[in-house]
C-alpha cells in the first residue's frame, strides 16, 4: 500500500498536466485506442464504465475525483473539466469554456429570476436547448474542455435578502419543479443515447443563506423539518432527477439537522439515487468536502472527509481536496478502492453518454454543430422573448404607458442601471453576443433622450440630485433606472435591508417633485425591493421590474415602455415590506407561528404585509 501511495504522489502532477489540443474536442476512443472494451458502442454504458474503471491504476483513479480531472494517456483518454457554468447562457464563471478562439461570445438569456416571471414552460425548455446546443457546438470548435453544467439552480427563494436567489426560479415549488423539468430536458436533448449537454440540478438541498449576522453558508446547519424538506425544499430536485432525467445533482455546503450535505447518505444515496433514480453522478458545491473538516468540524482529518463524502454517495469533489487525500485515506483503511470505483463508474458513464469514448463526437448527432450556432438570430430573439415576457408592470397610474412615442418630444434617462451594460448580465455570465442597454433601446424610440447617471454606482454614496432634478423639468418624460447590482446582492453577499440602496429613494423622489408629469421607474434586481414609498407618490406614474434581462434587455424595456409589447410577466416572489428584515435568516421554518411572532414565508404560508404579493403583474389590456 505504501508504493501505491508513493506512485501516486510521484505521478499525480503529470496526470494533471493533460490537457486538449486547441482546436480540436478532446474524446477518447480514435483509431489507436478503438480495440478496448470500454470503445466499443454496442455494449452497455455501465458495462462499458466498469471496464475502463477495470485498466486504471490506484493513482489513475484518485487523479479522477476533482473537477479536473487528469487524462489517462497510456488508454487514450484525455482530461477532462466537469466544472462549467450555464446557469442563463455559456458563463466563464467554471474552469472548462473558452471564449479565446473562433468564439468569442454566447447567447447571454436573462437571470433566472426574470424568466422565472414569465410562468412559461415552452420559453424555459427553449432557454436550455439554445444553451445546450451552444455547448455543444463550443466544445465541437475545441473550446470547451467539458459538456458537464452545473445548472441550473432550483433552490426555493426562502429570504427575499438571499444574495443567490436571483438565480432561482422564486419560491414556489411547483413552479420551481416546472422549471427544473423544462430547462433540464431543453439542455440534455431528446436522445435517450447521447446527451446534449449534461445538466446538473443544485444545491441540494435547503440551501438559501450566504452570510447573515455572522453565519456564513459553510458553517450554518438548517434545522429543518421533514414536512418543510418533503413539500418545499426537496420538489424542485425530485422532479429534476424523476421527471426531467437530470445526469447530476450537487449537494449544497450546508448542513442539514447537524449532517453536511455532501456527507448525507439519506440524502445521497437513499433519496437521490434510490428513491428518486439518479442515473448519473453527484458532485459536491466548490470545496464542500474540505469544508467539512476546516469550517464545520464535522470531519477529524481530511482522510475522514474523503470517506464520508464517498460512503455517502458522493462520486466528485468540485476541488482537489479529494484528490490530495484520498490515496492516504485508503493507506489508513478508511476507504477502498472499491468505493473510488463505485464513484468513477459513475463519473466515467456521464462522459460515455456524452459521446466522448466513441471516437471523434464531430460525427455524431451533434457533431455538425459549429460557430455558426452560437449567437444564432434564432438565440437572439429568445433573448429578447424572454426578457420583455418576463417585465412586472407593478404600477401604471392613470394609464400613463404606454408611451406614444410620436408624443414623446425629449426624455430623461436617469439612474446607475441606465447606461450600465454589466447591470443586464448578472451573475455567472459570459461575454454576451450583443449588449442594448436601456438608455440606447429608448434612443431607438426617441432622438432627443438626455443620460445622467445620477449616481456612480448602485450602492449610490454620492448622488447628482440637483442635477437630475434640473434635467427631469425640462424633459418631456422622465425614466429612472434603479435597483440593485452584484455589490448588493451575490453569491456570498445576503443583503441587510429591502430598501433601495444609498440615496437612491431621495434622488428618486426629487427627480419625481422636478418633473413636468409623473415619471417611470424601472428597478432592475433580482430580489424584492420595498418601493412603498413609491407606490403611494402620485408623481411616480408608473413602476416596472425587469430583473436582469440579459443581452436583449435595453431592447425588451424599451418594447414595452411605448406599447410594442404587451407586459405579461408576474412575481416569482413574495415582496415584503423592510420590517421583514428582523425576521432571522436562520430560521428555516417554512410555517407561520403568530403565538411566537414569527410571520412564515413565502406566499404559501406568510401572514403578514407585502408590498407586492406573489403572482402580482398588471398588463395594458
């Protein structure tokens, strides 16, 4: 055992080292390697996975358990990178998508949140086939080093101050589930044989807080009640892998009733794979298996995190924390190799059913697919489908839109999010094929439209208020574009409070008391916002959630502000009001318990005041 160790230790860089060759899609099977077991199509995937998890070394296996993986050179099998990101088009966001060759850009669709608001099936099926195809035709071009997703994200936006819940579908799980199913199917393709792309439903499960007041997502233990887990946290990921044949799910840092995520066997095994019938591979949030031992203490050693990740279920670490210790984790008896190749065999099949060990995948189903199929004319009107289905009309005083624009002499376009390219994309993004901001979509309506930021930034510190009040009298019509950005809410960054942020409001309502009419104001966030204050001003005409909308987004504002389309998209989420905020974010309880004060959550058991409740939208008709 001790050799087997030290030929690890020695030869484990080098297998790290493999890499594709620019311009060509790494695949395993050519004509050298053809005659193996493991090459040949006609036999069965899992027959198949077992024989080439049959040829490896114990050092070849063990290279095998991060996101990158080590090539195998010896049997014609290159490295491969399972961390990509694809959560509302290609995002540079993992380890295995390039932009640096023939492609240098990709469909960038809305975040989630907003296209959630469309309540539409069809649209989130055609959002995941557009990015399946993307990827598949990237990695076709040699610019992808794996078709493995790690979207979408179905956790339930439990607290509308969670930084992530921007890229979920909202807080109900149905609609959540529908999601899953839709988007999952889109990506992965209709073959039962050959995946698209593989997608991966995460985190699971009850994963909805990132730093509040101290407690941070890799050290929080959700108390959680099995009636909350059954009929809120757990749908969306039980219809993901039952209903929409996901390849993959993650499992979330967080521990759940004192048991990490990643080393839950119930969870893992028992639900996931046995109830649910995973077929595929489970794969833990970034570094979740060291964060065992180093953040929760729930683990001794790092050879004790390897072994319960394993013997829970768990078949790849996003890191190479597994990597490093699982080969003394065998040495002092606490894993087999027998459990690594229960993982492998699992890992190996997904790559299988990609098409990548039955020789060059360019003549394939999907081998045809090129650069002419990314940033497609087909891809760019669903981008902008999707982001003008998914606008909240939550307000329109006396009728004030739609504009007429031959009425509309000048305008005033005001706010951070105006003229802000990066305010459309959100998070987890790559470089979009176009970008129309909402300054330069309105200026395709009106000539004369005058910008000013009014603040620097989103946080808006320091704002220009007598200088948008000056600009607002003497425009025709004024517009305000406000809201959030990634410095407020993020992955890693849970907001304090619910109002805009900074001096956002007072430089919104002198701009409102300079103007000649009632002025429209566009947020653009992915949580809830308490605008209170601006739904009772009579001089705020009209108020529109757009989320982030994407490439298109300018474009899809600017279509249903003068009338060319019809505002039809209703809150995914609950939006309450800022008292809400004395509500811990640690409490996971889904139910209200008025004898204690606590008001529950979400529209389904919430009894308190909202600004704007679930489901809420008003239209032109």
């Amino acid at each position: 055992m001790g050799q087997t160790l030290l030929l690890l230790l020695l030869t484990l860089p080098s297998l790290m080292a493999a890499v594709a060759l620019a311009g060509d899609p790494p695949f395993s099977c050519g004509q050298a390697s053809s005659s193996y077991a493991f090459c040949d199509a006609a036999l069965p995937v899992a027959q198949r996975a077992a024989d080439l998890v049959s040829r490896l070394t114990a050092a070849e296996k063990v290279a095998q358990l991060g996101d990158e993986a080590a090539g195998v050179p010896r049997l014609g099998v290159p490295g491969y990178k399972w961390w990509n990101e694809a959560l509302h088009g290609l995002a540079t966001s993992g380890k295995g998508l390039h932009f640096d060759g023939a492609v240098r850009s990709a469909t960038s669709f809305p975040q989630v949140c907003l296209t959630a608001a469309a309540f539409d099936d069809d649209l989130w099926f055609r959002i995941g086939q557009a990015i399946g195809r993307e990827a598949r035709a990237l990695y076709n071009l040699g610019q992808a080093e794996g078709l493995t997703m790690w979207s979408p994200n179905v956790n339930i936006y439990r607290d509308p101050r969670w930084g992530r819940g921007q890229e979920t579908p909202g807080e109900d799980p149905t609609t959540a589930s529908r999601y899953a199913v839709a988007f999952v199917r889109g990506m992965q393709g209709n073959s039962t044989s050959l995946l698209q792309a593989s997608a991966c439903c995460k985190h699971a499960t009850a994963y909805d807080l990132e730093d509040w007041n101290g407690v941070a997502r890799y050290n929080f233990d959700a108390k959680v009640t099995a009636q909350d887990l059954e009929d809120t946290f757990n749908p969306p990921f039980r219809s993901c892998v039952v209903d929409g044949k996901a390849s993959c799910v993650m499992c979330a840092y967080t521990g759940i009733n004192g048991v990490p995520a990643c080393a839950n066997a119930d969870l893992l095994t028992k639900t996931v794979r046995g109830d649910w019938g995973l077929d595929g591979y489970t794969a833990s949030d970034c570094d979740a298996v060291a964060i065992m031992r180093d953040a929760q203490r729930y683990a001794q050693s790092p050879e004790d995190a390897v072994a319960l990740a394993l013997k829970a279920g768990l078949d790849i670490d996003c890191g190479t924390y597994m990597q490093q210790h699982a080969a003394a984790a065998i040495q002092q008896g606490k894993i087999t190799e027998e459990d690594i190749d229960k993982a492998l065999k699992n890992l190996f099949a997904i790559r299988m059913r990609l098409g990548h060990f039955d020789g060059d995948p360019r003549t394939n189903m999907y081998g045809g697919l090129g650069a002419a199929d990314i940033c497609t004319a087909e891809h760019r009107s669903l981008a902008l489908d999707a982001a003008q289905d998914g606008i909240v009309l939550l307000k329109n005083d006396a009728g004030i839109l739609p504009l007429d624009r031959a009425a509309v002499a000048s305008t005033a376009v005001i706010g951070p999010n105006a003229n802000n390219p990066g305010a459309l994309i959100a998070n987890y993004f790559g470089p979009p094929c176009e970008s129309t901001t909402p300054l330069k979509g309105i200026q395709g309506y009106v000539k004369d439209a005058r910008f000013l930021a009014g603040c620097s930034s989103t946080a808006c510190d320091v704002a220009t208020t007598d200088q948008a009040a000056a600009l607002a009298s003497t425009s025709d019509y004024v517009f305000l574009f406000m809201g959030l950005g990634q410095r407020q809410e993020s992955e890693g960054r849970d907001r304090t409070s619910l109002l805009l942020p900074g001096k956002q409001q007072s430089l919104i309502t002198a701009v409102a008391d300079a103007a000649q009419r009632p002025v429209i104001l566009v947020l653009l966030s992915g949580g809830p916002v308490d605008v209170t204050f601006a739904q009772t001003n009579p001089k705020i005409g009209a108020i529109l959630w757009a989320g982030y909308p994407g490439q298109a987004g300018g474009l899809a504002i600017a279509r249903v502000l003068f009338g060319d389309h019809n505002p039809s998209g209703r809150l995914p989420v609950t939006w309450y009001p800022e008292e809400f905020t004395n509500v811990p974010m640690t409490d996971m309880r889904m139910r209200a318990d008025p004898a204690n004060g606590y008001p529950g959550r979400s529209y389904r058991f919430y009894q308190g005041k909202t600004v704007y409740k679930f489901g809420y939208g008003l239209s032109y008709s």
